[in-house]
C-alpha cells in the first residue's frame, strides 16, 4: 500500500479514535460524516476529466478531516484521563470502503499522483500540527 495511502488511513483511525469519552461520539459522528462523503465523491470518478473536475472538492474534504482530527487532539491533549475507544464495526466498513475506492480511482490515468496532490495539503497541516506538538529542545536546535 502506497505511504500517503497508509497515511490518510491512519488519519482516519485517528479522526475516529482520537477523542476523549464525553466527546468521542461527536468527533467520531464528524469523521464519519466526512469520510462518507469522500466515498461520494470517488464513487462518481470513472474517468481522468471526472477526476480532474472533482479535485477541487476532493482538496476540501481531505483538508476538513485534518482539520478535524487537529481539533480531536487538541482536545484529547486539554482533557486528563481521556481514553482511545476501539473502532466499531461501522468504522472499520468506512475505512474499507474509502480504501477500495482510492485503489480503484489509481488505476485512471496519473489517478494516483491527482490524488497525492489533492491530500498534500492536508497533509502537509498535519505534519505542521504534529511537528509543533512534538517538539524537544534538542530536535529544534539541530535544525539551521
């Protein structure tokens, strides 16, 4: 599986796992909302212009779930005691549902590299978010 795949997976396990208990199911309910609605999207892509006029929307949904997985470790990280809850069945059904369709959209012409490029900015805030929060003094002073 490709790494950028395997990272908008994980991303949604998190999205869905990330929350404390009095909130869970709220984070949980948004992360599923989004994801369903990306299948939407893939599941209407057949052809490489298909792909290219639904990239705009693809963009924003990816960027939505990073946003809300940001939001559910803030949280997570403000509140003492919280807890991961394992994933439901129902969850695990999105994730593979979402999976298929990505696989299947790579097989379209540069399917694959039109995809990477509507993640990378979401990606690249999460990566911004978990750099921020994992920062040690002596990662930072060996950067220049």
């Amino acid at each position: 599986m490709d790494d950028k795949l395997k990272i908008i997976l994980c991303a949604f396990v998190l999205t869905l796992s990330a929350c404390s208990p009095s909130s869970n199911e709220d984070f949980r309910e948004v992360g599923r909302s989004i994801n369903r609605s990306l299948i939407k999207e893939l599941q209407g892509i057949h052809t490489h212009d298909d792909l290219l006029n639904k990239l705009p929307r693809l963009e924003k949904q990816f960027n939505r779930l990073s946003d809300v997985m940001i939001s559910a470790k803030k949280f997570q990280a403000m509140q003492s005691g919280s807890t991961y809850l394992p994933l439901s069945k129902e969850d695990h059904q999105i994730s593979d549902q979402l999976r298929l369709e990505l696989n299947r959209i790579f097989l379209i012409s540069r399917g694959k590299e039109m995809i990477e490029k509507a993640q990378q900015q979401a990606l690249d805030k999460l990566d911004r978010f978990e750099q921020g929060s994992t920062k040690t003094p002596t990662a930072t002073s060996n950067r220049t």
